[in-house]
C-alpha cells in the first residue's frame, strides 16, 4: 500500500514496528565468553568469530531507548583498523525484553586478515559511544570491547 500525507512530499512513511513472538527461543552459548555491560540496556556476553564472520551474542539488560548502532573494527599488530563495520542492531533494539538473547551475524570483508577486533556501541544521530563496563565496574578501554582472535 501506498501512502500519500498531504503537504508531505514523501510517497509512504513508516508507522510503526512490531514483534511478535511465536515462542520463547533457547539460549545458545558462544564459543568465546565477553563480560562487557553498555550502560544499563544492553550486554556482549560473548562472540563466535570464524574468517571475515563475527557472531555476536547480545543480551537486554532492561529496555533500550533506542535502536542503537554498532561497529566492528578489525585491528593489524599496531592498532590500525583494516577492516570496519557499522550497522544498527540487526533486530530494533528497542523492541527487546529484558532478558532477551540477540544473535546476530556480521560479514565484515578484511576480518580474517585482523589480529584483534573492537566492538561498540553508539548512537548515530549524536556518535555518542556507550562506554562498556565490566561486571566489577572497570571500563573497557578506547569505549570498544578487545575481542581476541
């Protein structure tokens, strides 16, 4: 369907995003486990990591705002970034209930050649990162999570 909103030059709008849950998913268990809390919405508790794939395993801590976004830097010896992504959460992180796991995929072409990975989180319309904490209150450093390889 197509619609049209008088004095709006846009053709269609988006109204609205829903879920709808069939039935209660199991938990899976990554191959690597992270401890990494971005303020009190969202957790990495861990990661899969196989060639330019990352498997990252999300869990809500509460209700997030908003459908942050997230990147993925690939790291040589020195630090420099060879490979990068950023992308909102694969599923609107808005939508998820406290508890809920979020596995999500991310392709990242150059990620087989990093010999570390940074993962964060930020808020696109202010490049604001959520600074990742530990479960003992220490901060992650650069506000990216080190994945090793």
């Amino acid at each position: 369907n197509v619609v049209r909103v008088q004095g709006v030059d846009a053709v269609s709008i988006q109204v609205a995003q829903i879920k709808i849950r069939a039935k209660q998913a199991q938990t899976q268990t990554p191959s690597r486990l992270v401890d990494a809390r971005f303020g009190n919405e969202v957790a990495l508790d861990g990661y899969d990591l196989q060639g330019d794939t990352l498997t990252l395993y999300w869990r809500s801590l509460g209700e997030p705002r908003q459908n942050y976004t997230v990147f993925v830097h690939g790291l040589d010896a020195s630090g420099t970034i060879i490979a990068q992504q950023d992308a909102p959460f694969a599923f609107a992180a808005y939508l998820w209930d406290e508890g809920e796991q979020i596995i999500e995929r991310r392709d990242v072409p150059g990620l087989a050649n990093a010999v570390s990975v940074q993962v964060g989180v930020y808020d696109a319309a202010t490049q604001q990162r959520l600074i990742p904490k530990r479960a003992n209150g220490e901060v992650w450093a650069d506000d990216a999570v080190r994945l090793g390889r």
